[in-house]
C-alpha cells in the first residue's frame, strides 16, 4: 500500500466513525425523552504511518475444519469471474 492509500483508509475509517456517531447522537437526542441514552466513545483509529506498507496475505475466515478431518485453507483471492474463494485443503497426514 502507497501511503497515499493508507491516508485513504483513514480518512475513509473517519468519515464512516463521524457519520455513525452523528447518526446515534440524533436518534439519542430524539429518545432523551424516556431517558438517558448512552453513546459510543470515538473510535481509536490507527495513524497512517503505523499501517504497514502490505495487505494480509489471509482474509479472515481463512481456514476451515471439516467433519472429515479435514483443513481446508484459502489460498488466493477470490475468483472476479465467479466471486468464488479459491481453497486446498490438507488432511494433517504426512504423504
């Protein structure tokens, strides 16, 4: 990631936690008149510069156990053809 794209990420994170509290602090301000309504403290977000400059090689969920024993992992990203996830899968025997 530049960190152009970091600065993005933040701000966006920002925008999104503003919008959200602003949201609340109305519907609480529209509710008070049945009592006090408790908000959310900010949300702590992460500076750019202390992103690191790579994506995570997994998205979550990565892996998953079957009834069989079975592990089966996602190793690469989702088909753009298909939005299918891509898995292998390994049975924890030695071949």
């Amino acid at each position: 990631m530049t960190d152009d794209d970091k600065q993005a990420l933040v701000d966006s994170i920002q925008r999104a936690d503003s919008t959200s509290r602003a949201t609340a602090a109305a519907a609480a301000a529209a509710a008070a008149q049945r009592g006090p309504v408790p908000l959310r403290p900010p949300m702590a977000i992460t500076p750019a510069v202390d992103i690191p400059d790579y994506l995570a090689v997994f998205e979550q969920p990565a892996a998953r156990g079957d009834a069989d024993g079975n592990l089966w992992i996602r190793t690469g990203p989702r088909s753009q053809a298909q939005m299918a996830p891509v898995w292998t899968w390994s049975t924890g025997k030695a071949s």
